[in-house]
C-alpha cells in the first residue's frame, strides 16, 4: 500500500512569489493535514481539510491557503512569500472520524524562499 | 491550550546501552499520546501511540512508552540502542477537533547520537 506522497520534495521561490505544494493521502484516508517545519520554530499545525472542506486552521495568515480534492489529495498554496516562509511542509492523512486519531505523514516538500 | 515539553535538546548514548527520552505534556482531557521519528531531511514515522487502556505500549523498532497520568509523562524507551536509532524524535498529543480530526501539538524535539 503507497504511502502518503508528496511533490515536489524541493522548491526554490523568490520572495513575493507564489508556492503550489500537492499531497496525495493513503487509499481510503479522507482527512489531509499540513504542517509547517521551520527552523527554530517547530512544527506548527496550519490546516485540516476532511470531505473536500477546510475544517481548521493554525494559526497563520490568509496567505496560506488550500483545498482538498474529491479524490481527498490536497493542495497547500502559500501566496506572497516570505523569507520566513522557508520551512520544510509536511502532509499527513488519516481516515477520517473517529476513527482519525492516528496520522501518517509524507516525506515533505522543502520550500526555500531567496 | 495542550503543550508538550522535551526537556532534553540532544541525547548521546552508546550502541547497547539504554535509552528514554521524556516527555511531559499538558492537557485537559485524556490526552492521545504519540511518538515519532524524523530522519535527516525526511517526514515522520509513527514510532507508538497511547489512546487508552494499558498505560505500557509497545511500537516499532522494539521502543516502548509509559503514560503516567500523576505525571503528566509519557517517556519513550528502549533496552538496547541500535546505530540507526541516530535521528530525532517528537513526542506529541492529539486535541480532538470538531469534526473528528486530531490536531498534533509538537514538542521541540531531541536529537539523538549515538556512539559506536
């Protein structure tokens, strides 16, 4: 069974630009999470998406945004980049309901802002 | 607001000796507890995990955790360490969401060497 997979796994930006990071969850798993990996600061839970919906956010800007596909894989856009977006983002998927209490992550994308 | 606290930054241990690495946590409810591993430049693997029931759970790479409630702990260990153990290792706690989703709070992580 594949796990949950993401592209691309580097990503060179320049500041104002805009990133398109992409996700495709475990077979069967309808939630998608993403998480933020900077340095120095941690990783950091910025947006949960169940069904085709935004069903939480982190604490981050409007600039980071996303949505969820019917076929549940997700995309994490990041408008207006700034250096401190530089971080390496991770997806995970889980099933979703109360069966969702455990996550499996991808091996991330590393998104470097110049 | 759940937090969690890795007290210990980097860890160096010999190959065969023991390990724990400790963790403490903040929550209101009964928390669901998780481990995870991250190699260099890698995403995480699911090491264990505590929801409920016996507080003694066993996961991969022959590791194990307590969950002491009196404690608020849940340490990670392991009898006998391996070179490829080197990596770092997140303790985290689950917020249930509206919905059914489970947020992870992190710790800050510790970097563990070890010393052939």
């Amino acid at each position: 069974e594949a796990g949950v997979t993401q592209s691309p796994t580097h990503l060179i930006k320049t500041r104002g630009q805009q990133a398109t990071l992409r996700c495709s969850p475990i077979s069967g798993h309808t939630s998608v999470y993403w998480y933020q990996q900077a340095l120095g600061l941690g990783l950091q839970f910025l947006l949960w998406y169940d069904e085709g919906e935004e069903r939480n956010r982190g604490n981050f800007p409007p600039r980071f945004s996303g949505r969820q596909f019917p076929n549940y894989s997700s995309e994490l856009n990041v408008n207006a980049l700034e250096l401190e977006d530089s971080a390496l983002y991770l997806c995970a998927s889980s099933r979703g309901g109360s069966e969702g209490t455990e996550a499996f992550f991808g091996q991330g994308t590393r998104l470097t802002v110049v | 607001a759940q937090s969690v606290t890795q007290p210990d930054i980097h860890i160096t241990v010999s190959e065969g000796a023991s390990l724990e690495l400790r963790c403490n946590y903040s929550y209101g409810a009964t928390p669901y507890l998780f481990w995870y591993v991250q190699s260099p430049g890698q995403g995480l693997q699911l090491l264990l995990k505590y929801f409920s029931g016996d507080t003694l759970v066993q996961g991969i790479k022959g590791f194990e955790a307590e969950f002491k409630r009196s404690q608020s702990s849940f340490n990670l260990r392991k009898p006998s360490v391996h070179w490829s153990d080197a990596a770092e290792y997140f303790c985290a706690v689950g917020a249930l969401l509206t919905g059914g989703g489970n947020k992870l709070t992190f710790g800050t992580g510790t970097q563990l060497k070890v010393e052939l």
